[in-house]
C-alpha cells in the first residue's frame, strides 16, 4: 500500500511539473482578428468559462491573431491570410488533431468541439 501511495504520489507531482513548465500534450488554438464579430461573440458566450470546463482543462485555449507571427511551437501548424476568424484548431503533442472554422453558437461550439475530442487518442488510466 506504502508503494503504491508513493508511487501515485510521484505521479501527480511529475504531471503538475510538466504543466508548471508548460509541456501541455493537448490545446486548442484560436486564431482570431479584431474586426472579426463571431469572435467577439465567442468572447461574451464561451470564454470566460472555457476555463473552467473538463475540456478547457484537457485542451487549455491559446489565442492568437491573424496575421502574427505564429510562435515557434506551431510551425506543423498550417495558417495563411486565407484563414477564417475565427478558427479553432485542436493539437495533440504539436501536431493539427483538426479544426472547427467558424462560430455560430455556444451549443454548435460544444457540439463540435466534443466532436474534435473524438479524435484525441483516448487517456491512459
């Protein structure tokens, strides 16, 4: 029992390590603009609670606008001035998983968000 306390200790204390530094496996990007009102709207519906949520906390969300550079860690990630706003991407260990282009709702968005998810590989126990 001593073993196995230890050894589950060890386990969350090395995950809350790699969160603390950053090294999240799973995210959902959101490239945004400005002028865009879909954006705004997600704003005022979805995202002060995202956070919040069981999938927020499995794929925190990062935004970022269109037509900025994109930081180093998205480089596989393919976005150009053709690109919608908004658009969310889900990435798995710095690799596009697929994308949600648009918002309309906040039920659309969690309908389609949990789609995305559906092609996460499934957490180990």
């Amino acid at each position: 029992m001593l073993m196995l306390t230890l050894t589950l200790s060890f386990t969350y204390a090395c995950h809350n390590l790699a969160m603390a530094d950053g090294a999240l496996t799973t995210e959902l990007l959101m490239i945004e603009s400005d002028d865009c009102p879909y954006c705004r709207k997600f704003d005022r519906e979805i995202a002060k609670t995202y956070p919040k949520t069981s999938e927020g906390k499995r794929a925190p969300l990062f935004r970022h606008k269109l037509g900025d550079k994109l930081p180093n860690k998205y480089a596989s990630i393919d976005i150009n001035s053709r690109t919608l706003t908004p658009t969310f991407i889900l990435i798995e260990n710095k690799k596009e998983v697929d994308r949600l282009v648009g918002y309309n709702s906040d039920e659309f968005f969690w309908f389609l968000l949990n789609e995305l998810f559906t092609k996460l590989p499934t957490e180990k126990e």
